[in-house]
C-alpha cells in the first residue's frame, strides 16, 4: 500500500473516534441496537461494554440477550 493511501486510511479512523468516550458509546451503541443497526457491534467490542451497561443505558432486554456470545 501506498504511502498515501495508508495515510488516508490512517486519517479516517482518527476522525471517526477520535471524541468519542465510554459514556457517548453506550449511547451511540444503544441507539444503534434500537434501530437494528449492525455497527454498534464494532464499538461493543472496540470499548468491550458490558450487558448491564447497556441495559442500564435503555436498550431492549431482548436484543442484548440475543448477543449474549459478544458480551462474555
């Protein structure tokens, strides 16, 4: 790869992440799941949230025991 596609691709993930705390991303994750989004499963992982975070945070009781393998 390139130098400068390497840096692109190096600048899109700082901007993407680059603000973003542990209290944004249980909201973000929330709304995500909410609305049957498939990208909140990157920042479960990302910022290994755990299952009473995001209950606590107001997501449905069934979706987050639907993906009960991601959180242990």
């Amino acid at each position: 790869m390139g130098k400068s596609k390497k840096r692109i691709i190096y600048k899109g993930k700082n901007l993407q992440f680059a603000n973003l705390t542990r209290s944004e991303a249980v909201k973000t994750v929330v709304n995500l799941l909410n609305h049957g989004d498939k990208e909140a499963y990157s920042l479960l992982t990302l910022f290994g949230l755990t299952a009473e975070e995001i209950l606590e945070a107001g997501a449905s009781y069934e979706i987050v025991k639907g993906m009960e393998n991601l959180f242990q």
